[in-house]
C-alpha cells in the first residue's frame, strides 16, 4: 500500500509537466506539419508538371493543383478558391498563423489573416516557391502562435521559412 501511494504522489507531481510540454509541442508539431505539405507539394508539382498554391488562412492551409490550358501548349490557370481542394491542413485550437511575409522581414505585429482572407503560395512545377504579389523571385514564411503558452515561452512562435529558387523548407523557432 505504501508503494502505491508514493507512486500516486509521484504521477501527480508529474502531471503538469506532461500538460505543459504536450502545449510546447503543438505549435512545433503543427510547424513541421505545414513543411511537410509543403515539401510533399513540391514533389507532386515537380512530378505532374502542374503547379500547387496553398492558401494560406488564419486556421488552415488548403493546398490547391493548377490546371492545365485548354489547348496544348496554353498557359497553365491558376488555381482560385472555388476549384477541388487537393488537401487541408487544419490547425489545432490552440495555434494560429499570425501571417505570412517575405523572408528577412519580422512577424507581423497584427494578424492579417481570417478564415476568409488568404495569403497565397505558389509552388511552381520546377520546383520553386513564389509569394503570389511579390515581385519574383521571393520565397515566403509563415509565422505561428501557440495560444496555449505566455508569450516569453521559448516555445510561443515558430515560423515556416520556404526558399524562392529551391522550394526547400524550413522550421525554426522564431
């Protein structure tokens, strides 16, 4: 009986340490998340030929495929919200996407993003990313928020960096 006391009073002085880094890792895990689709979105645009633009809201990423022209050799058409939906990201409760930049310019100090405003990220069929409104070529990054942690936490904001010419991506703590 004793043993099973201590153990008892051992598992509840751990509890809020599971708690607390369970909340430290749903911003990073969501991070990774986003990189992974943009580098499976990377492969299948290289692969098909056809472009992907992931637009970008305050609570998902949908990912969308360009279409080709109607005759050969047209211009591919890009993709608007209306058209299939090829994957969603959706974000947990507890994250949000402060906003989308060019990289080498600070977070947002505002979100600029709702669930009907987008940002839009073209991953073209060579393989490269461009910030649709930007002049080319510029990659983009997306910053995110733990909404669960205090804002001194070294574990409040994470940001998705995706380079112009290579498409590589990339995870860092903000």
């Amino acid at each position: 009986m004793i043993v099973l006391a201590i153990v008892g009073v051992m598992t509840a002085l751990a509890l809020p340490s599971f708690n607390r880094d369970n909340r430290s890792r749903e911003c990073h895990d969501f991070a990774s998340d986003i990189a992974r689709e943009f580098q499976k979105a990377r492969v299948e645009a290289v692969s098909t030929r056809l472009g992907v633009r992931a637009f970008v809201f305050l609570d998902r990423v949908e990912l969308r495929p360009w279409r080709a022209g109607a005759t050969p050799g047209a211009a591919l058409i890009a993709p608007v919200t209306t058209d299939p939906i090829l994957r969603v990201v959706t974000l947990p409760a507890t994250v949000a996407i402060q906003g989308v930049t060019v990289p080498g310019v600070g977070a947002p100090t505002t979100r600029s993003l709702s669930t009907t405003i987008h940002a839009d990220i073209d991953v073209t069929n060579q393989g490269a990313a461009q910030f649709v409104g930007q002049p080319v070529p510029a990659g983009a990054t997306v910053f995110l928020q733990s909404l669960s942690l205090p804002s001194n936490s070294p574990d409040f904001d994470y940001r998705v960096d995706i380079t112009a010419l290579t498409g590589y991506v990339s995870v860092r703590a903000n």
